[in-house]
C-alpha cells in the first residue's frame, strides 16, 4: 500500500525504470492498482492507494516488518492484515488462499514465540 501522491508516484515510475519494468494498470478503473512487471526477471510487484479492510495507511505501517533489500529499505504488511484484506475482499481468487496465508502465519508465530 502506498499513497498516492505526486511524489510516490513519480518514485514508483523511478523504480519501474531502475527494474527496467513497466507500470501496468491491469483493472483499471475498477480498480487502483499499480503493478509493475519485468517477465525477464520475473519480477511483479502490486502497489495499492487502498486496500480492503485496512482503513489508514499509517495503521497498516505501524504493523508493518521493515527489511532491507537490495540496499534499500522496504516495509511489508503483517501477514494478519493481508488475511484480513483478503477475507474482505470475499473475491474467489483471495479465498483460494485464505488457507495457505493462515497456516503460513501460524508457523510464524510458532517459530517467533520459540525465539
């Protein structure tokens, strides 16, 4: 998730450039998404301005997990809020894998709680 600003989306076009990728805008206007592509890298990344179930940018990074990639810095949603988004989004595609996201969120807190 990301806002939609003149300044983020003038980053994003950077980034799709520096990944020598295209900006696609696959359901437009249904939807807001931004996906940038590269098939020769096997690259596809999904930007979103809103997503379902999550009602502010800054809630949703306040959970977020920050990691470095590349040399940069990138902060991922909490697996419990893409679930929650994707419980929302009640659209067939998000329920195929509802199962595979909650085991994979209750292996992580096995694991975290062991730690």
């Amino acid at each position: 998730m990301f806002r939609a600003t003149p300044v983020n989306l003038a980053k994003l076009k950077k980034f799709a450039r520096r990944m020598d990728a295209v900006i696609l805008r696959p359901y437009y206007p249904m939807s807001a998404l931004y996906r940038v592509m590269n098939d020769d890298r096997g690259l596809q990344a999904d930007f979103m301005p809103a997503i379902h179930s999550v009602k502010s940018f800054n809630s949703l990074r306040s959970r977020a997990e920050k990691i470095e990639l590349g040399g940069h810095r990138l902060w991922l949603a909490h697996l419990a809020d893409i679930i929650a988004s994707k419980r929302a989004a009640a659209r067939p595609r998000d329920k195929a894998v509802l199962d595979v996201l909650e085991k994979t969120l209750r292996e992580k807190s096995k694991s975290s709680s062991k730690a």
